[in-house]
C-alpha cells in the first residue's frame, strides 16, 4: 500500500523519477551515468531529511502506518509461533496479540500491541488500543512464561488504552495497575521493546522489564501530544508544539539516562522501508539483552527491575 | 378617590446597594446547588449538610481527621520537583511549582508520615489536590514509594488517600514511571503480607487509578466521588455518546465491583481502625 508522509514527498519523488528512467533503459539509450546521479541525490536528500526531523515528525513516523507492527517483527524474528487467546474472565482483545515460539531455537513467550493497515483490520484490532481483557490476557500469558521459565519479550505501540465505557465498567484502571505490580515480581526475563507508538498507561501494561529498548523512530510519553496539547494549551491541533515539550523520542528518552537501556537504530529512511532490515537489528539487541541477563537468578531479576524503577526519579530533597 | 390623583414621580433608578460580603462566608454545593453557610460546612467535615456532597479537602486537613491528635511525623517534607524538561505551556513549569507551593504551603503534591489510627501504627500518603491537580511526578511518586518501603520496614500498615488528575504530564515519560515505580513497591508490600488501603476521594483518575490506587487490599471510596481511568470528557470525545448518568462515580464503582465500600467521611476513621484491626489481629 502506497502511504507517505509529508517530508517523504520530495523523496519519493525522485524515487519515481529513477524507477522511470530505469524502465526507458534499452539497449539502445542508456540513462545509467542519470540513474547514478540521481540516486546519489537521494541518498544525500534521504539522509538531510531524516537527520533533522521535528519532534512531531518522528511522532508520525512512529505512527506510520507501513511500519513493522508486532506480527511483523514475530515473522521476521521468532519461529514456532502460535497465539493464544483469551483473558478467560470475559472475551478475547485483538488489539493485543500474545503467544508462544521460539528465540533462536529457545522457547519464549512474546507479547505485544497490534495495528491494522487497511480500514477493516485497524478496526479489528481497535487501532491497537486495549481493553482491560488484553492486559488480563498479557498477564495470564506472562505468568505462563513464568511457571515454564521462558523469557518474555514484548512489543509495545500504542496509542493508549482504550477510553470507552465498557473499558471503565470492566475496570481499565484494575488491569493495568494489576499489570505493573504483577511484572515488577516475574521471576524470568522481561525485555521490552518500543517499536512504534508507546501510549502511556496502556504501553506502560506491559513495559515493566528488566531492559527497555526503543527503536530510533519511536516515541514514548505519558500522553499523547494531541492530548497534552488539548489541555496545556487548550487546542487540540497544537500536537505538534506539544511533542517538542514533552521530548518523547527515543533520543530525548535516552538523554535522560535512567529509561531506557538502549535506542535500536533503523535503517536510514526508517523502519517502515524494510522490515527485514529493521527487524535483524532488533533481533541483534534482543540477542544481546537477553544473553546479558541469563546468568542472573528469579530473585535477582526482580532485584534487577526494582533497582532500575527505583532510579527512575530526579528531585531535589 | 385620593389614589388616583397622586402625582406622578418620575421612576429613579434604585441607587444600588452593593453588599459587601466578606470572602468565604458563604458556600455554593456544586452538588445540590444550594448555597450553605461556611462554617457549618466546615463543622460538619467539610460535608455538605443540605446534600450530603463531600467537599474536597487538603492533605492537612484530612490527616487532622484521621489520625490521632499529634500522632503524625511528616517524612521527606522537603523534597520538590525539578522541571529537568524546562517544559513550558502558556506558563512555565517552575513557576507552576512555586505558586502551587505558596498556594497550598507546602512543596509538593503529596504529604506522607508516620502516626496512628485509634493507636494503630500506620503509614500514611495523603494527596494535595491542590497543588497543580494532585498530578503525579517524581516527586509524589517517590514518596509514595518511600511511604510503602518505610512501611514494610516498620512492617506496619500503609494507607493511601488519592485525589489526582494523574500523572503529571511537565515530567513527561518520568511521570509515567512514577506508576510503575509505586506499583512496584507494593509488590514488595503485598509480599510482606501487610494491609494496603486505598481511599479513593474526588476525584482519582489517570496514572494515580491504573496504579496504586486501585491495588488496595481493601478499596475504599468516599460518596460520590468520581474515580476513572480516563476522564469523562475524553470517553465523550472518544465514542461520541452522552455517558450514563453517574457514571464514574464512587456508586457506580461499587456496582461493578471495583472498590469494596462507600464510606462517609464521619465514618472513615472508625471504618479505618477497625479494617486495620481484622487485618493486624489486634
């Protein structure tokens, strides 16, 4: 499906230009010293577009809607995938896909947050907006992992929890404060990665790890700038001033120093380009993570994790 | 007859008598609307006496009501915020701080201590709705946090009194942590085998709800007050529908199962003393 944000456009441009001067190429009439010149031209307009994007830009390309969403990253990273369904108390929630495969060759189990692409799936799966039986359903999966002594890896874009009336009757709040208690004692490896959009509380659900990662073009923060926007500066459509106030990128996130453990570079013109490409990247620091935190015991995981939220907090005394 | 012959005056405007009313006299019950005299308000626990309706109250005011006389030992009453984001709106973050803190007299959103409850030990965190909406940052997240680890360390109960917006969006992504920090340590606490209660007070919603607050082993709600995940006018927006009358209220709460008890605020200190006596074996 053919989607493009507005600053891709002069660089999709050119692409097109060069697709067509490849296609007029015959034996006779060679553009190939053209072709050449123009594909350095993109190379170059590639990487000045994406070495200066706006706070609010790379917020929708994390929320581009060609990017690698959970799914993608399972097909491309894990083997012996299967889901399972169901928080057992009320229904299944699409818009939060969990299972079982395995991590090169090791059994694991993996969760994560679910989009669409085309406008039947986006409504599926709730536009990967939760209600409390998705997080119910993550935790019975995550305490699965636990009595089997499987590593939990998830994946976490989303806009937020969904906001509904039946979301608050089935006790939104419950599940996901249930979620941060609950994962803060998993006696197995938890490693977390942002690979879009991280939502607040409904990204925080199932983001409690012993390492946090986010990919170079994701974002993370306690609202959305549209949100945020609608009640700081009273105007909705101020995301954009929001995002550069918030300082929600992986970037920003890093400088902080006590969030999150590494930023997973993408391949230059981002993830959504190749999913293959951005997904080995991923599955190198998943490797590495992972590989870091085997020697350490049930207890000492959890010692792990509260140490590190324990760090999370800058104030004066 | 006399009355029909009477001169006309001209009509005067009736010079206005302006009553000057002291500030504060007199209440209006956003409730019942009626308006009530102040101070029998305030006799009353800031209660409405017409309606029922629980006025909002400060962190002092609610410890002064719960704990016993002098009992309580302020923890970590000097610890404030630092606005690491130089986050501004239309004002800046640090002075946000610094007018909340002149306005409420104290330096951040969150009063916590030591004290008793009819003798009970207890451990207390109580919410300043005041300052800047209650919201949640580092600072209210760590002495919450601190509250439940001094609890597990005097292995005594801890007892929550929320009334917030959520986390504090000025503190971005560490605001948010703050709910995964606090929910944490009550893992630690639940393991120690201690009584966790929460009180919910008008209004509770956002991170302070999908956190500690609705991890009580016992949930306590005052009447009426309104306790969410999201709030109302974002649900509104969201699915384009009027919501249910009540919705989100402390009632509606109990019906579907999310706390465990309404409880007036006369009552709450007994309600309290005797929860934590069951749970204690005293």
């Amino acid at each position: 499906m053919q989607f493009y944000l507005d600053f891709e456009k002069p660089l999709v441009e050119l692409e097109q230009k060069i697709t067509e001067l490849r296609e007029y190429s015959t034996d006779r009439v060679n553009f190939g010293g053209e072709i050449r010149k123009l594909e350095k031209k993109a190379e170059k307009l590639r990487k000045e577009i994406f070495s200066n994007l706006s706070r609010w830009q790379l917020t929708q390309l994390a929320r581009h809607v060609n990017r690698p969403f959970t799914l993608d990253f399972v097909s491309h990273i894990f083997t012996d995938w299967f889901e399972v369904h169901g928080d057992r108390l009320y229904r299944d929630d699409p818009a939060l896909v969990c299972g079982f495969a395995r991590f090169d060759g090791e059994p694991c189990a993996v969760i994560g947050h679910q989009k669409g692409r085309d406008t039947k799936e986006k409504v599926r799966r709730n536009f990967a907006m939760p209600n409390p039986e998705g997080y119910r359903k993550a935790l019975r999966v995550m305490k699965m992992a636990e009595q089997f002594g499987l590593p939990v890896f998830t994946f976490v874009d989303t806009p937020g929890a969904f906001p509904g009336i039946g979301a608050e009757e089935r006790g939104q709040a419950e599940a996901i404060a249930r979620n941060l208690r609950e994962m803060a004692s998993l006696k197995v490896p938890v490693i977390v990665t942002v690979t879009g959009e991280g939502g607040s509380g409904g990204a925080l659900a199932i983001a409690v790890g012993n390492r946090v990662l986010m990919m170079e073009y994701s974002v993370y923060s306690v609202i959305s700038p549209e949100g945020c926007a609608a009640i700081l500066w009273k105007d909705g459509s101020k995301g954009d001033v929001a995002a550069e106030a918030l300082k929600l990128t992986a970037r920003d996130i890093d400088k902080l120093g006590c969030i999150i453990d590494d930023v997973i570079p993408e391949p230059l013109g981002g993830a959504h380009g190749d999913h293959a490409a951005a997904a080995a990247q991923v599955k190198i620091f998943l490797q590495k993570h992972l590989e870091e935190l085997r020697s350490l015991s049930g207890d000492e995981l959890v010692e792990q994790r509260y140490a590190k939220l324990r760090g999370m907090s800058f104030f004066d005394e | 007859m006399a009355w029909f012959r009477k001169s006309k005056a001209p009509i005067v405007p009736v010079e206005t008598k302006k009553h000057i009313m002291p500030e504060g006299v007199w209440k209006k019950c956003p409730h019942c609307q009626e308006i009530v005299y102040a101070k029998e308000v305030e006799r009353n626990l800031n209660v409405c006496p017409k309606c029922d309706y629980h006025f909002r109250i400060s962190a002092r005011e609610r410890i002064a009501l719960i704990l016993d006389e002098d009992s309580f030992v302020e923890m970590d009453a000097k610890m404030q915020s630092v606005d690491f984001l130089e986050f501004k709106d239309s004002k800046r973050y640090r002075d946000r701080l610094k007018s909340s803190a002149k306005k409420c007299g104290c330096p951040s959103a969150l009063i916590s201590g030591t004290g008793t409850i009819e003798t009970l030990p207890v451990v207390v965190a109580v919410f300043e709705f005041n300052f800047m909406g209650g919201s949640m940052g580092s600072v209210v997240g760590e002495k919450t946090t601190r509250a439940i680890e001094r609890a597990i360390e005097d292995r005594c109960p801890c007892i929550v009194f929320s009334s917030s917006g959520g986390a504090r969006m000025q503190e971005s992504i560490l605001s948010l942590m703050q709910m995964a920090k606090t929910s944490a340590a009550l893992a630690r606490f639940k393991e120690a085998g201690l009584p966790f209660i929460s009180v919910l007070t008008d209004p509770t919603t956002g991170g302070v709800t999908a956190s500690f607050a609705m991890l009580g082993d016992i949930n306590m709600a005052e009447p009426r007050a309104l306790i969410g995940f999201a709030g109302p006018r974002v649900i509104e927006q969201t699915i384009r529908q009027k919501l249910p009358d009540g919705f989100q209220r402390s009632e509606y709460l109990l019906e579907h199962g999310m706390v465990d008890m309404i409880v007036p605020r006369a009552e709450m200190k007994q309600r309290l003393a005797q929860i934590l006596r069951i749970f204690t074996g005293n």
